[in-house]
C-alpha cells in the first residue's frame, strides 16, 4: 500500500512540475531582450546581407519615430536621440495620441502641473523575433521606458524615473491610464481582471525592476490574439 501510494505521489509531484514547468516557458511576463542601437543595426544589416527577410517581414504596419524632432521626443538610455528609429504604427499611434494624457494623469497624482513637452527615456523598442517570437518588441509594438522628463505649462523641467519607489504614485496613475486607453481603443480586456496591468509590466515582475514594459497588445474583437503575449 505504501509503495503504491509513493508511486501516485511521485506520478502526481511529476506532472505538477510538468504544468508548473510548462506555464513558466509561455509566461506573459518572459522578458524579451531589446537590442541597443549597434545590435539593432547589426540586425538590419546581416538580415539583408544574408537576404534573410523573413526576420524583417513584419505583422503588422511600421514606421518611424524621429525621437529628436516628433512632438513627443526620446532617446534609447545613454546615447543621443536618433533621427529615426522603427516603430509600429500602432504603438507610434497610441504613443502620439495617449502617451501625453496618461503622462498628465501621473502629473495630477503628484501635482506636477500641465503637460507641455513629453521626453521619453528608453531601453529600446525592438526585440529579436528569432529568440522571443511572441514577444510585442519581436513585432515593435512595446518600448521599455526608463524615465519621462516632463516640462510643464510653467517651464519646470522634472525627470519622473521609474526605477525605485520615489516616483510609485505617478506610475500607478500612468499604468492606469495607460490600461484604459488599451480597453478603450485596442478593445483589450483588462489583463487577469487588473486594468494597471493592462499594457504594461512594472514592479511586480522581477525582470522588470529598471524600466517598465509598456505595449500595445494584438487583441481581437475584445479579446486576446492567441499567439502573442498578452502584455
């Protein structure tokens, strides 16, 4: 009786480990790795060297972000802004026209005043396909924000970090617009009934401690696509 029930154990143990196993590997919150300026131009350049354009064909609509001249401006953390840098329509679209309102709402948390210039400090946009396929980087459809440096109607310039605690309240706000916005004009349900968590991920993953993840997911008549992540 105690061999068969250590048998059931260890058959039940095994499985558990196997499910448990198998979540982590499709896990919403696997961190893609953003290529830096010089790996994102290698990456350009051996695909079309070696005519490997499947890397390159892209899902959805691109374009770019001239970071040093668009009206919301950046630059990849550490270098100067580029003159321009791929984006997808959509997260050019959504940047453009919802990232300066949920930037406001993170200001009116802190009293910060009226929004006047949007800078973005960033850790990239793209992401390898051929390593994180179902990655939104793998599709430019995420960018990995490190800081807003704000001027307001008064023309006090601030740097909102996000790494740390001190600016928390203004970045709950944000991730709870920014979720809204999704909800409202991405017809995204909000992720695991949480709607600050809703395209994006922050402080409560591990992998994401420097910089918060902050996409635009591919969801579908009100629900998510079946093969991207979700955030």
């Amino acid at each position: 009786m105690t061999t068969v029930l250590k048998k059931k154990t260890s058959f039940f143990t095994a499985v558990m480990l196997a499910f448990f196993s198998l979540s982590s590997a499709y896990s919403d919150e696997d961190h893609a790795h953003t290529l830096t300026p010089e790996e994102e131009e290698r990456f350009y350049d051996q695909a079309y060297q070696k005519g490997d354009f499947e890397i390159l064909n892209f899902r959805f609509e691109q374009t770019h972000w001239r970071e040093c001249t668009d009206e919301v401006t950046g630059n990849y953390s550490g270098y100067n802004c580029a003159n321009r840098r791929g984006i997808s329509v959509i997260l050019k679209d959504f940047m453009d026209n919802h990232m300066g309102s949920c930037v406001q709402a993170g200001l009116d948390e802190v009293d910060g005043g009226i929004l006047e210039d949007l800078h973005i400090i960033h850790d990239g946009i793209l992401g390898d396909r051929r390593h994180s396929p179902k990655s939104m980087h793998a599709e430019n459809r995420a960018i990995d924000i490190r800081a807003f440096r704000v001027t307001n109607n008064e023309g006090m310039t601030k740097t909102y970090t996000y790494k740390g605690t001190t600016n928390r309240t203004f970045y709950k706000a944000f991730r709870k617009c920014w979720g809204q916005a999704n909800k409202v004009y991405n017809n995204c349900p909000s992720y695991q009934g949480n709607i600050s968590r809703t395209g994006s991920i922050g402080w409560e993953d591990k992998s994401h401690q420097n910089h918060m993840h902050t996409s635009v997911p591919y969801c579908v008549n009100g629900s998510y696509g079946s093969y991207y992540y979700r955030r």
